[in-house]
C-alpha cells in the first residue's frame, strides 16, 4: 500500500500518484479525499497489487495504516480540536513513521518535517527519501531495491526551473503541469519519488503527471464569463490559503485577486485567527470576502466570528484594498456582483459549502 499524509496536499499528491500508476496500466486501488477526473468519483477498485490512500491525521486516522511506501508531505498544527496541542501532532507523525515498511518520503523543505526525518531517520526501520530545497538536503536521495539490497545514488533531481515555469528531473523530465503553484511543484516531486521507488519506468511518470489536471475543489476552475474567472478551493488553513492564492498570483498574473473566504471551524478560526488574518493580507489578495464560520460539528464559541477576523485583516499594515464581511453567505453572489470587475479572479475558500457562493455568482453574470 502507498499512503498519502501530511497536513495540507494529500488529496492532490494522492491523485498524481493514482494518475502516473493508471499510466502504467497498474489498474490501483484509489482512495482520496477529492473528486478524482480520471476514475469518476474518490474512490476505485482496481484489480492490480497497489493501493493509494489519503491518510489523515485528524484523529489519529492513519495510524490504523501499516503501507510499504508512505508520503509525509507537511507537519503543522491543525485539528487541534483532537489532537489538543502541536506536539500530539508530531507525536502522531512519529507513530505513523514508525508503522511504515520500506520508504518513507518526505518534504525537507517543509521545516518541520525535515526537523522530524532528521531526528528519525536513523532509528526506524522504512528508509527515508527526502526531497525539496533545505539545509537538510540539496538533492533527493533515490533508493532501488536490487536482488534484495537497497542501493543509494543522489541523482540530484529534482530542479526547479522557475523561469521555464516546469520540473527537470534526472531521467524523468522536463515535464509541465496544468496545476499550478510552489506546492503543486513539491507535490509532484513526492509523486515522482513514489513511483520511482516502486519501480515505475520515466515515460508513465512523465504521462502519468502530464495529463493530471487536478482534483475536485483543488484549485477548481468553476467557470469564466465577462472576462471574471471563478476558482473553488478546499483551502481552509493560513497555509493552504497562502499556497492558494500564491498560486493564483503565478498563474494569473497582473489580475485583481478576490478572496471569498468561508472559516471552517469555531475552533480553528480561534486557534489560527492571527495566521489566518495574515495569509489574506495584500500580499496574497487585492480584495477579501468573509462569511460566517461553517460550524460543521461545532458549537459557536463566543468572541470567535468572522467578523472578528475581518477586522483582523483590516488592522493589518499591509491590509487587501477592500475588506468586506457579508454573514449570510447566499448574499456574497450579489455582493461580488457588485464589485468585482473583468479581468479579476474570483477564488472562494473553505472546507464548508461556499463553494456554492461561487456558483451562484456565475449564474447570477450569465
């Protein structure tokens, strides 16, 4: 089994690497947290010898897993609601490590995890591969399995060519993808680690992740009319909402950015509400639209509303040019109506049901 982790990307890096073993002809088992194109749903029931699963680390979900090959992608605090403090989520990472069978490969150049391989690497038993860009490592370390020995050899991929805007990788690439963004690059480098440490020959690499065109509410394009193009994404972490719209900047460039940001828990909003009121600074988005929390299986808490964090973002020195709080999100479709301009990018932005703002928004231009 292949098992995909880490606090944001797995659904993503879950669908590279089910795309590079359809690729192959593997015929894999897939189990992911998103709408995958290319197998019709989250969910497929292949008939061949590998299984990839998204792997959770909200309660504690994927230490029920033992996988030959595991990813851990990123370690941050979240779902702290469980987990209760940062160091239970590390403590739950080291669990996991310590259950997996033959490779663990990790992103070094999240701070964290490299932090965390360096301090397991040399007691457990999975053999690490690490990649990204960090003090830790300047190149990934590729293992092969020979005649049932593993054998080393730093082949110094991957490397980024920013201005070529693609992946050159040792005998793999160039490739490009049709998902953008630094974290869909590092997400792709883990998918090519996984399928090399299984054995899975460059030209199915290079197919499998040339014809990736993402998951469902992952960088989702909705629909463009007017000259307005409207993304959904699943981002509901200051981390994910700085790689989101990070994105948007690279892949749109010179166009208004507009933020439409539902938080996602009484708790989290609470937990995160300084980081969350920084990654929507004007660095990140020209404009921000907040709702209220999407309670899900929370209880309101008191002082914790979206109102609180809107003027967060407002107090900031660097703060967006315009900063609205609309509390009931059916109203957001007339309120974007209102403002947004052609040319700009409409992103909405949550775990909960806003994705529903934005359809209605397209409606509401046609």
């Amino acid at each position: 089994g292949i098992a995909i982790a880490g606090t944001h990307g797995k659904t993503t890096t879950a669908g590279m690497v089910a795309s590079i073993l359809m690729a192959a002809n593997l015929d894999p088992t897939v189990l992911i947290g998103g709408d995958l194109p290319l197998i019709g749903g989250n969910a497929r029931n292949g008939k061949g010898e590998f299984v990839v699963a998204e792997s959770c680390e909200a309660y504690d979900g994927f230490l029920y897993l033992h996988p030959e090959v595991a990813v851990i992608l990123n370690i941050e605090a979240d779902h702290l609601d469980y987990h209760g403090t940062e160091q239970h989520v590390f403590d739950s990472f080291d669990r996991f490590a310590r259950q997996v069978k033959r490779f663990i490969i990790a992103c070094a150049e999240d701070e964290h995890t490299g932090k965390f391989t360096q301090r397991l690497k040399t007691n457990i038993e999975a053999h690490f591969v690490e990649y990204g860009d960090s003090e830790y490592t300047s190149s990934v370390e590729l293992y092969k399995e020979i005649d049932g020995t593993i054998e080393i050899a730093n082949n110094g991929f991957p490397v980024f060519d920013e201005d070529a805007k693609q992946i050159n990788y040792s005998g793999v690439g160039p490739l490009r993808l049709k998902v953008p963004g630094r974290h869909n690059e590092l997400n792709a480098t883990a998918a090519v680690c996984v399928a090399l440490a299984i054995g899975i020959a460059p030209e199915h690499i290079v197919a499998g992740l040339e014809s990736f065109t993402g998951t469902g509410r992952r960088f989702e394009r909705l629909g463009e009319v007017g000259g307005v193009t409207v993304i959904d994404d699943y981002a509901h972490h200051p981390t994910e909402l700085r790689a989101t719209l990070s994105a948007a900047r690279s892949a749109f460039p010179g166009r208004r950015i507009v933020a439409v940001f539902q938080p996602h828990l009484p708790s989290r909003t609470r937990d995160l509400m300084g980081e969350f009121a920084e990654a929507l600074a004007h660095e990140y988005a020209d404009a921000v639209f907040v709702t209220d929390i999407y309670l899900a299986r929370e209880q309101p808490i008191v002082g914790v509303t979206s109102e609180v964090l809107a003027d967060a973002i407002d107090a900031l020195g660097n703060r967006p040019e315009i900063i609205r709080y609309v509390p009931d999100k059916a109203d957001l479709p007339e309120h974007l109506a209102a403002f947004v301009q052609s040319g700009d990018v409409v992103i909405t932005l949550g775990a909960g049901d806003i994705r529903a703002a934005g359809e209605g928004f397209l409606r509401l231009l046609k």
